[in-house]
C-alpha cells in the first residue's frame, strides 16, 4: 500500500489515541473510554475529531501532488 493511505490512517488513529489519552490523564468525560462487566461507554468526540484529522491530511496530500 503506498503512502496516500497509510499517513492519514495513521493521523486519524493516533488522532483519536492521544485525545483519549488526554481524557483520561485530565478526567475529562468528554474525552474517556468507560467500560465496566454492566456497560460500556464510548466518547464519539476523539472518533470524529480523528475523522476530520484523517480527511484534512488525506486533503492536503492530494493538493501537494496536484501542485
């Protein structure tokens, strides 16, 4: 697989580790995986946040190959 796929996969995925790392260093519960035997909370907004990082590197390397 070339490189078009791997840097923004690999922004998005790092993206959304460091935020929850974040999240659970600072207790943010925004930013926090909970899971428990009884439920298993999941914060969306590191998975969205990473999304975007993801379709913004994606983005900006098209624009350099065009250029």
């Amino acid at each position: 697989m070339n490189k078009s796929f791997w840097f923004p996969l690999i922004a998005s995925i790092g993206t959304m580790i460091f935020l929850y790392v974040i999240g659970f260093l600072a207790k943010v519960d925004m930013l926090v995986f909970k899971f428990s035997l009884s439920y298993t909370e999941i914060s969306l907004l590191p998975i969205f946040i990473g999304m975007v990082v993801g379709f913004i590197c994606e983005r900006i390397m098209k624009l350099k190959v065009r250029s």
